[in-house]
C-alpha cells in the first residue's frame, strides 16, 4: 500500500497492558508525527521526528514512548494507559517538517480503547 | 500558547448557498496556514494551504492578519463537501518550526 499505513486499526487494552502502534510511510518523507484525536478535543500534536531525531514532545505523559528506527517507520508505545487516553492516535508524514509549503500525510489512525 | 480556533462546531447550509467556515490564530509572527478536510470514511487530507493562494474544489482562504483569520469560502456549496474541516498553524517554539496546531474542526453538513 501507498501513503501512510498504521497498524492496528483497533486495539483494546487493560490499564497493566503493554502495546505498540506502528506507522510505516513509503512516501519517501523524512518526517514523521504522532497526533491525538479525542472526542472533545482538538487533534493533539504529540512526537515528532525529522530524520529520525525527535524534534518535539508536547508534553506526553512517559507512558507514551515514541520510537523512529528508520525514516519510513514509526511506533508508539503503550504503557500502564488510563481509561482517558482512549482516542484515535493518527500518524503523519511530510517530506520535512513544519515548513509553509509543506504538506502532512495522515494514516487512518489507530482507535484506541483503554479499559 | 499558539491556538487555532474555530468557533462553529456544526454548519449545515443548503445545496448552492454560500459556505464560510470561521478560522481565527493567535500567533504574533508571521502565520503558516492550513485548511484540512476529512469526508465520511476517508482520511484526514491538505485542502489548501495560503502561501500557495490556491483554489481547491471551489475553495479559498484568505490570511487576513488585521483580523487574524483565516476563513474558508466557497460562493455555491456542493453536497460532496460535507465533511470535518480543520484549520491548522505551524507551530513555532524555540526559534523552530514544529508540526501543526490543529483548530477543533467544523462539521460542515450541505443540505439538498
């Protein structure tokens, strides 16, 4: 498949659960991003990496970890979650980051439901 | 804190009517705009951006720094543009340019 990719589409999990969200990009883009889509809320800027370095944390809480092996792929990885971070987590791409012209790429997101 | 704020949660118009989709920033610089669109089941997508002064589908946003707005206009609303519709800023800290600061979304419903 083309574009942005995320796996799963769905993930349920306990509180005491460990899991990980993938995006993988065959865009050709060196950045990446982690949004935040909840209910009631804006989309959430969480991580970004440009070139495999992180350049932002917005403030995450440390059960959150961001991973970036290579700049086609990306992964979040969930820890000891709270029933308030259920949401839909979107992954984008843009060939660099956070420039005028540039334009991000988004995954279909991964719902995610914390019980 | 940099904020993007679009005040109308739900517009419904008819078929052929005018659509503006309210957009306000708050940045002191110079802004880096965006309007992006999430029809029924698709992805969210870039609609137009303002440094490229673009028509999409119909579509156009004028920066308007005096009022520090940024709507989306289009003269005769089409049913295929119901969707969510997203303003968004770059964000600047630290002297750099971060990812997108996204408005809340305006659900956008054309009636026949």
């Amino acid at each position: 498949e083309t574009g942005v990719t995320q796996t799963p589409r769905h993930l349920v999990m306990g509180m005491t659960n460990k899991k990980s969200l993938k995006c993988e990009q065959h865009l050709g883009h060196n950045a990446m991003y982690w949004y935040k889509q909840s209910a009631k809320k804006p989309l959430e800027l969480m991580f970004v990496y440009n070139f495999k370095e992180q350049t932002e944390n917005n403030s995450v809480p440390s059960r959150f970890s961001p991973e970036c092996p290579n700049s086609s792929h990306l992964f979040l990885h969930l820890h000891t979650l709270q029933p308030e971070d259920s949401a839909l987590y979107l992954c984008a791409s843009s060939q660099v980051q956070g420039r005028a012209e540039e334009k991000l790429f988004f995954g279909s997101g991964t719902q995610l439901s914390v019980l | 804190a940099q904020r993007v704020t679009q005040p109308e949660k739900l517009l419904s118009v008819f078929k052929g009517a005018p659509v503006e989709l309210k957009c306000n920033y708050s940045y002191s610089g110079s802004p880096e705009l965006f309007w992006y669109v999430q029809y029924s089941r698709q992805r969210l997508q870039l609609l137009l951006r303002h440094i490229s002064r673009e028509s999409i589908k119909g579509f156009t946003a004028d920066l308007n720094k005096g009022e520090t707005s940024f709507h989306l206009k289009k003269p005769f609303a089409q049913e295929e543009d119901s969707a969510m519709y997203y303003c968004a800023n770059v964000g600047h800290s630290g002297g750099g340019a971060d990812g997108l600061t996204f408005g809340k979304g305006t659900h956008l419903i054309i009636q026949p």
